[in-house]
C-alpha cells in the first residue's frame, strides 16, 4: 500500500497536470466546520496555484451526487470530509477523475483505492488525530511550502469537529504537528486558560453560564447565580461601559473566579469539574480581539451555523479570508444558529414524549422539529446534558424525500463497547438506506417505511453488544 507521501505527491502531480493543461476542477465538499474549511483550504491553494476551480458543498454524499458530478463537465473532483464508502460508484461515474481527501472510516474494499487519501489508510487515527482539513491542509502544504499560511484553518477544523481530545481538551497526533506549524509561524497562541464558551465573544457571566462542559450543578444554565458569584469574587464584569470578555481576565482573575465555583457549588465532582474547566486554547494572533474568528473554538461554531443553517458560501468565504460585507452575515447567522439551537431544545424537552431513556440507549423523536441539517448539532448537545451520561443519543428527524434522519452521539462517561458507526452500518445493511461516521458520533438516512424495523434493529444490537455488561445508571 502507498505512504501518506506517495499518496500526497501522486495528489500533487495530478492536481498540477491539470492546472498546466487548463482542466476545470471541481471541489466538492461538506457543509459543516471539517467540510467548509477542508474545502477552503484546498480551494486556496487550487487558485494561489492559478487553477480553474469551483467550490460546492454537500450535505452528504450519495449515488445522486457521483452521477451529478459525472455530468458537470469537470476535468477533476477532489472530494473533502464525504464520499466513504462510495468509491466503487465515483469509479464507475467519473472513471479517473476524482480524489478524496477524508477521515471517516472507509470500507476495507477502499484501502486499496489510489483515489481514496483517507487518513485510516496510512494509520492515522481519524476520529482523534485528524480531520479533513488536516488532511486538506497535507495535500496544500505538499503542493507548495508556501500554504502552511493556511495550518491556522486545519485547527478550526479539528476543534470544530471536536477532536481535543487529548490531555486538558488538546491536540494530538497529526493535528498537533499542524498546530506547532500554525505556532512557528506566529499565527497561533497555544494557551492554557478557563474553558468558557465564548472566550472572545461574551460577557463573563454570560460564558460561564454557557459553558457546560464541565457542567456544573448550580452554575451552569445558571446566569443569576454566576453574576452573584462574579461580584462575590471581585470580578469587575463590565469596564469603560462595556461587558468584558473571558480573554481579558487577569490570572489572578482567574483564580479568584475558580474559588468563587468550588465555593458557590461544593459537592461530588467540583474537584473533577474544576481540573476540567482548565484546558487547551487556541487562539488566532491575526483576528481582532473580540472578534469571533479569534478564538478558533469560536470560529469552528461560527463555520458549524453557516453550513446548517443554509449558508456554507458565507461560511466558505470567512474561511478563505473575507473580512468585509460576509462577516457580518457570518455573525448574523451565529446569531440566527444559536437561537434556533435554544428554540429546538426548548420543544424537545418540553414534549417530554419525544425523549424515550432506555438502559443504554436514550432515543429522541425531533421529527417536525429540528431540520435534517442540524440534527448533528442538537444530538451534541443533548449529549452534553449530564442526566445522559453513560448513555448513547439516538435522534431522529424526518429528512427530504420521505426519509428519516439520524445522528447518534455517545455522551460523556459512555463505555457501551460499540462503535457508533458500525452501529448504523448494520442497520442500513439490513433495511438500505446510508450511514457513515466515527465511534463516538455517527449518522445514517433510512426511508421512512422502514423505521420501525431500523429502531428495532437498533435496540436489539446495542443489547447485544452489552451481552453481560450492566448498564450505565443516570
Ligand atoms: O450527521 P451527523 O452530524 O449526525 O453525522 C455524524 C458524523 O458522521 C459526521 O462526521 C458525518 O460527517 C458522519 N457521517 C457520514 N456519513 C453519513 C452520515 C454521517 O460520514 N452518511
């Protein structure tokens, strides 16, 4: 089997062959934060090389979407953060002219796909250590030296696609290297700091309360009580008229705000949550100061809004460095996202019908609710709910043309030994339909006559993979 440098120079020289023939390329890829940002940096470096090139985005990949790519007119599609488990199909559609810059697990029957540059292939861990901007922003940095400008992106994409999963919420493996470039480079501050939500963007009060993982019984969700444990710490939370945010927080500040927690909120845990509450943070030295954009956690939810909620271009242009007219729709759309996500969650646990617990599983109907495209979003976040740990969330929608779709997360403290995609898989190879994704977060369309089947199915696997094991308690 080729290296991770053959495959990548193979890349380079197909994507050069083109550019000096005048071929019309195409890069097709997904509409979340991995998707608009792997697709940006391949796009960036297609166009600094002088290449003919379009950009699209996908919701998903299907036989539908091969067979429109055959009729485009296209010389090359390269392919970022979709199309696993399609290959045999691209192949038949477009013959030779396609490649995939991914991390989703592939089918065995793809390793040997020469068009196929998954990270699985050359042994890099794509659920933690990779994702597809990493390996979008290789196949840039191959191309030419000069696109390392663009590492800052590749950390987006990783936080964005949750993959600090290292000690303390950091970067491991591939992505680590990436980040130490972006470091080098000067374009990025690898800090240890508060994890709050909205570390540039929010008043302190505001993040804190915001912030749920760690969750912590009594603050978070809690607004009132973390501006009362504010002011009991000495925290001046507003200077010259104006909310201060969690990045301009002094270190004694912090401190302080740390004690005021484990006071305010003593009990099992807050040792646990206090350690947690410390991490990793990632910051872009070249954004304003309270911009969104800075903090590339930030960023990454930013990217996250536009793609589901119908405006991966504007999404796609922040990305590739529009600073004018689409930041301030990237921001209205950030806006627009998060109140929808509150709207959403609002009905779905005040129909308490909707949320079925089982031993393992905790099933949610958000059909007529929640829009196929966010799906994943809300499935996240009812994960990070505390009352699910241990669990794994199966959520439902009804998706576009009589399907359903689902998005399965596993939630904090979840030791169900099953991968959440090999989960789906043998649901869909039973009753049809697609499915893909990684152990810990994985999705999958069914029609919508086979539900019944396909939840059944489901149960009866995720019992059986159990076999003996107890289940996790609420
Ligand atoms: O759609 P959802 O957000 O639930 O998907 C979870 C993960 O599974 C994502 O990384 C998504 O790209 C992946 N997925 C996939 N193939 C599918 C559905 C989801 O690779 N058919």
């Amino acid at each position: 089997m080729t290296s991770l440098s053959e495959s990548l120079s193979m890349f380079t020289d197909r994507v050069m062959d083109c550019i000096k023939t005048k071929k019309k390329i195409m890069v097709l890829t997904h509409m979340d934060c991995d998707g608009l940002t792997s697709g940006s940096i391949i796009g960036k470096a297609l166009i600094r090389a002088g290449a003919n090139c379009t950009i699209r985005s996908s919701m998903e990949f299907s036989l539908k979407v091969a067979k429109s790519l055959s009729k485009d007119g296209r010389d090359l599609h390269i392919i970022t953060d979709l199309g696993g488990g399609f290959a045999s199909d691209i192949d038949r559609e477009l013959g030779e002219r396609w490649m995939v810059l991914d991390h989703h697990h592939i089918p065995e029957t793809e390793m040997d796909n020469e068009r196929v540059i998954n990270s699985w292939k050359f042994g890099v861990d794509g659920g933690v250590d990779v994702c597809a901007g990493g390996m979008a922003y290789l196949a840039a940095e191959y191309m030419d030296k000069d696109n390392s400008d663009l590492s800052p992106l590749a950390i987006v994409a990783a936080l964005g696609d949750r993959q600090d999963q290292g000690e303390k919420r950091s970067l491991t493996g591939k992505n680590k290297e990436i980040s130490k470039t972006a470091e080098d480079l000067g374009l990025l501050e690898v800090d240890m700091d508060l994890l709050l939500y909205g570390r540039e963007t929010r008043p302190i009060a505001d993040a804190l309360a915001y912030t749920s993982q760690p969750y912590i019984k009594g603050v978070t969700w809690e607004r009132g009580a973390c501006a009362t444990l504010l002011k009991n710490a000495g925290i001046e939370i507003k200077k010259s008229g104006r909310w201060r945010v969690p990045a301009e927080l002094t270190q004694d500040e912090k401190v302080a705000i740390i004690d005021a927690i484990a006071k305010y909120a003593p009990g099992p845990g807050i040792t646990e949550a206090m350690t947690e509450i410390i991490g990793h943070t990632y910051t872009l030295t070249g954004e304003e100061s309270g911009s969104f954009l800075r903090d590339c956690r930030e960023f990454g939810t930013m990217l996250n809004s536009c793609g589901r909620i119908g405006k991966p271009g504007v999404g796609m242009a922040v990305s590739m460095g529009d600073r004018d007219a689409m930041l301030s729709v990237a921001e209205e759309t950030l806006r627009e996202y998060k109140s929808r996500i509150r709207e959403y969650m609002n009905i779905i646990s005040n129909d308490r019908w909707r949320i079925t617990t089982h031993d393992y599983t905790v099933m949610v109907n958000a059909e007529g609710v929640v829009p196929e495209t966010m799906s994943g979003t809300i499935a996240s976040m009812i994960s990070g709910s505390p009352k699910y740990n241990g669990k794994i969330i199966i959520l439902r929608t009804s998706g576009s043309e009589n399907t359903i779709k689902f998005s399965a997360r596993k939630a904090q403290g979840c030791a169900v030994p099953v991968s959440l995609s090999e989960l789906l898989q043998k649901g869909t190879e039973c009753f049809g339909g697609m499915s893909g994704g990684h152990d810990m977060a994985a999705g999958a369309r069914i029609d919508k006559e086979k539900l019944d089947d396909f939840l059944d199915h489901l149960e009866a696997n995720v019992n059986n993979i159990q076999g003996n094991n107890t289940p996790q308690s609420e």
